[in-house]
C-alpha cells in the first residue's frame, strides 16, 4: 500500500498501472496543508475512474485495517454536527462580552 496526499499528482495514472494500492493519507489536518487542501484532494480524485475513486478515498483502508462494514455503519450513525454536541451558551455568558450581544 502506497499512502499519498493531494500535491502527488501521478498518483491517478499510477493506480491505472499498477491497481489499487494507494491510499489517502487521511491524517489531515496538518500544520503544513494549504488552505485548499480540501479541493486539491477532491481535484484529484476526480482523475480516479469511479471504482478506484472509492478504493482511494476509502475502501482500501477499510480493507486493510480489515473494518467490517457494521463498525462503519456504525460510527457513521454515532456522529453528528459539531454544533449539535456543543453546549449553547450566550456570548453575554463569557467575560468581557460587550453589552447587547447574545
């Protein structure tokens, strides 16, 4: 297996060649990504045909670390909006707080 980020654009004509061995290297964030990182790695996906697409962003991962499909329905049923797990408090509510907001 073969980790890699958005910057290495070889890697979609790679993976025709040479199959599905390559992975994202999905421990974004980090210190040194540019803020379109995001967009680059979507860039880049795209120049996967669709089978290779899900095996990239995902499959082969799964496969490797050997996640059963349960786990991954699962998780996915477990997360919600960061929103929803933050408690709401009023800006009046934090010292310093102008007056009138809230």
């Amino acid at each position: 297996m073969v980790w890699c980020d958005p910057d290495e654009r070889s890697i979609p004509p790679l993976a025709e060649r040479y199959g599905d061995r390559f992975l994202w290297a999905s421990d974004f964030p980090h210190a040194d990504d540019t803020p379109d990182y995001i967009p680059a790695l979507a860039e880049m996906a795209a120049g996967f045909p669709s089978r290779r697409r899900r095996a990239f962003l995902g499959d082969q991962v799964r496969a490797l670390f050997d996640v059963p499909d349960e786990a991954r329905a699962a998780a996915a049923a477990r997360r919600r909006p960061i929103r929803a797990r933050l408690p709401s408090v009023p800006l009046t509510a934090w010292p310093g707080a102008p007056p009138g907001t809230g």
